[in-house]
C-alpha cells in the first residue's frame, strides 16, 4: 500500500505544476500589454497609423477628435466584441484571458502616454510602421502562447471562423480591411499603405515568436536501398526513420519512401549518407518551424 504521504505529493505537485503556468501565462499579457501600448503611442499614433483592429479605429477616432482618449476608445470598442464572443464562443473560460490583456492593454496606453511622449526613434513613417508592426507581433504572439487572444477583430474572426466555417487567416483579413479603407479615408490612402505594411510585418512577427524560427528540415526520400541509407542515418545522425512504400504512377515501380526529421545543421550530412548509401535516391528537403517528440522537443502537456 502506498503511504499516505506520497498519495498526498503525488496530487499536490500537478496542482502546483498548474499554477505556476497560469501565473506565468499572466505575466507574459502584462509584458504583451505593455510593449502593444509602447508600440501604439511610440509609432503609431505620433505617424498617424492605424495599427488594425480597434486600436486602428482609435487612434483614427483620437486624431478625429484628441479628446478622446485612445486607451479608453479601446476599452469601449471591445465591451460589445467581447460581450458578443462570451455569447458565440462558449462563455468566459474562451474570453477571461482576452478580456484581462484588453483592460491591461487600455490602461497602460494612457499610463505610458506621458513617459514616452518625447520618444522619437525617427521621422521616417515606414520605418515606424515596421518597427510598430514588428513590436505589435511580439505582443500578439506572447498573447497567443498565453492562452488569450488581442481582442478586437481577432476576436470577430474567431467568432466568423466558427459561425461561417471561414479559415481564421480569411476572417481576420475581412474584419482588417475594414480598419484600413477608414484609415484610407480619414489619413489619405500613403497611411492605409503604412497600416498594411505594419499588419503584415505584425502577423510574420506574431508568427515567429508562437513557433521559433525555422531549425527543422524534413526529408522525403524515394529509394530502392532503404535498410542501407536507414542504417546510416540512425546509427551516423541519430535520427529515426519512418518507411512507407510507393509506386512511381510513370514507371509503375514500387520504391521506398523514407521521412526523416532533422536539425538545420545536418542538412548537408544527409545528403552525404543518402549519396553513400543510394546515389540514385530522389530526395527532397523541406522546411518546418519545430519538431516536438523523441530528440527534439518535449510536448508541453496543456494548462
């Protein structure tokens, strides 16, 4: 019988395991909150650029009138997104995350207005659309990881995604493009250009920061000597592979099929062993962000 003392451990750790990553998701919408707010009033707003979603409409509704604050616009702007999304996307286990980085969000754009009122990094607009956009992905992928979402139209394109059955990259777009033909209306069409430009450079960087960068290539490799270029590649890389048989639709020929999963840096080293084992192997090598499982990374078990 297991003592009593080591049933209790084996229950409290995961409990602690838990929250220890829900403090942690947290703190990274506190850091998200504050770098989009510095983004916002650093680059966006002294240029007249609408960053998208809300915050574009309020900073095209602050330049309208300056007596409305942006981080209040905000705050408006999202009660009836975020009320909607309580209602479509199944209550607020979906939307708590969003709601705390949106009122943390709203609050420090007025907070760090006066702070950073006399920063100035440059006079050049594209370049402020850049360096906001790049700014604004960090903050959105951190969002992201944490569980949450920017809210705004990011929230509209869930909601879209799941009502219409849309891809969520084609609902964001839709709900985008309506910021940006207003900010063409009201800063003339250069600044709905600059707004396009931050968007895009925004979801690359969100993007980035959610996956890492690219240090993951996939083999597919067709062959007629398998065991010989597998025995390599295991016992020489270390890596595993995985076969499946194919057959060649122009020769009718049944060939092998390899998948292999590899670092970046041993790119050249497989087409070395692949060259030794089966000159006349058709190999083909593609691209991926990360690999988790047995030699790469570890799968995080959810919050």
């Amino acid at each position: 019988m297991r003592p009593k003392g080591q049933f209790l451990m084996s229950v409290q750790q995961p409990r602690r395991l838990i929250t220890f990553s829900v403090v942690t998701s947290y703190v990274m919408l506190v850091i998200a909150a504050t770098i989009e707010a510095a983004s916002v009033n650093i680059f966006f707003a002294p240029f007249q650029i609408a960053p998208g979603g809300v915050s574009g409409v309020a900073v095209i509704l602050n330049h309208l009138d300056p007596r409305l604050p942006i981080g209040l616009l905000i705050l408006l702007g999202n009660i009836p997104i975020q009320i909607y999304g309580y209602r479509m996307l199944g209550g607020w286990r979906v939307v708590i995350r969003t709601v705390v980085y949106i009122i943390l969000y709203s609050v420090l754009v007025e907070f760090l207005k006066p702070y950073v009122a006399n920063v100035q990094v440059g006079t050049n607009v594209l370049l402020n659309a850049v360096f906001g956009g790049i700014l604004g992905g960090i903050s959105g992928g951190l969002v992201l990881r944490a569980g949450g979402t920017q809210g705004g139209t990011a929230t509209l394109g869930r909601i879209l995604q799941q009502k219409f059955g849309l891809p969520l990259s084609s609902s964001s777009l839709y709900t985008e493009a309506l910021v940006i033909m207003l900010a063409g209306l009201v800063f003339g069409w250069e600044g709905a250009l600059y707004a396009i430009i931050a968007l895009f450079v925004n979801g690359a960087t969100a993007d980035y920061v959610l996956e890492g960068p690219s240090v993951i290539r996939t083999a597919t490799i067709i062959t007629d000597n398998p065991d010989a270029i597998s025995s390599l590649v295991m016992d020489e890389m270390g890596r595993g592979v995985t076969s499946w048989q194919g057959k060649g639709m122009f020769t009718e020929q049944s060939h092998t099929v390899l998948f292999i999963t590899v670092s970046r840096s041993q790119v050249n080293s497989l087409q070395r062993l692949v060259n030794k084992a089966d000159p006349n192997a058709f190999m083909v090598v593609g691209q991926g962000h990360v690999a988790y499982g047995e030699g790469f990374r570890r799968v995080k078990s959810p919050d």
